[in-house]
C-alpha cells in the first residue's frame, strides 16, 4: 500500500529535518522546526521529490496562511503581501504542473481525473494550503504532549516499530 511509503517518507523527512534543525546542540525553535518539517515531508509526499527544490514556497504559504482571513473580507488589491505569496505559489504550481514534475503523486492523479488543466495550479494551491493548516499545529501540540509524557512517548515508539515490523493490528 502507499501507506506504508508515505510513512517511510515521513520518517525520512524527519529524521533529516531533526538533523539539519536541531544539530548537535539539540535546542530548536520547536514549533518552526515542526512546521519546516510537516511542510516539507508533506510536499514530497503530496508533490514528489521536484518540488522541494523550490525553497520560497514554505514563506508564501506562511504568507497566505497568515494573511488569509483578512484576505476573505477584503479587497485583495489593498493586501500586496498577500497577492505576492499567492501569484508566487500559483506560479510554482503552474510550472510544476507544466513540466509534469508529479512522478506518482497528487497532481499525477490529478492531471488524469481532472479535464481543466487551467485550474490545476489553484487546486495544488488549495491542497497545500489544506494539507498544512491543520497538521501543523495538532502536529506540533503532539509532539509537546509527547514530550511531556515518557509513557505516551514509549507506547508511540512501540506501535511503530510494530507497524515496521508488519504487525498490522494497530492500523485500523
């Protein structure tokens, strides 16, 4: 299944953000470096390995995200940073889509289901914005928690090393 190479690449991902990130010294920014690494383990994984070549698009979506609510109730004219970080990301995904740098991952599908190429980019758009807001604050009040408690800690380590074992009577 793909579940399991989706987990394989999280894994991956953060072990290489926990390297980068927090070095030899340990100390990081933890909710950055959760969100740096939710982000891009879930742009390889919803995009493929091509996109993360594109460094810019974690500070658009900040942008967008951050800028989002105000943007729903105004003008977007009068919002500069705004219309920047979104032209930006549509323009990621209309090259990323125009090159079709996908290799088995959403926009693949995409591409194969969905007749109107010309509203691809503003669907990667919608499911990157999707695929982050959420999972980056549950993931990073997660990790807080699991920090915090040893036991919890310990009980997540043993079901996944069970799941890597083969044992699939925790995934329901």
């Amino acid at each position: 299944t793909t579940l399991k190479g989706h987990s394989d690449d999280l894994v991956a991902g953060f072990k290489q953000a926990f390297a980068e990130d927090w070095g030899a010294s340990g100390k990081v920014e933890l909710f950055d470096a959760v969100r740096r690494t939710i982000f891009w383990v879930s742009v390889k994984c919803l995009f493929g390995e091509e996109a993360l070549e594109h460094k810019h698009i974690l500070n658009d979506l900040i942008t967008l995200d951050e800028d989002f609510e105000l943007a729903s109730s105004f003008p977007h004219v009068f919002l500069a940073r705004f219309r920047a970080a979104k032209g930006n990301l549509l323009a990621f995904f209309r090259q990323h889509i125009g090159q079709n740098k996908t290799h088995g991952r959403l926009l693949e599908l995409l591409l194969t289901k969905y007749p109107d190429r010309e509203a691809l980019p503003n669907i990667g758009l919608a499911t990157l914005w999707a695929s982050q807001t959420n999972a980056i604050f549950a993931s990073f009040w997660t990790v807080v928690h699991l920090l915090d408690n040893p036991r919890c800690l310990d009980l997540v380590r043993k079901e996944y090393t069970q799941y890597r074992a083969g044992d699939r009577a925790y995934v329901k």
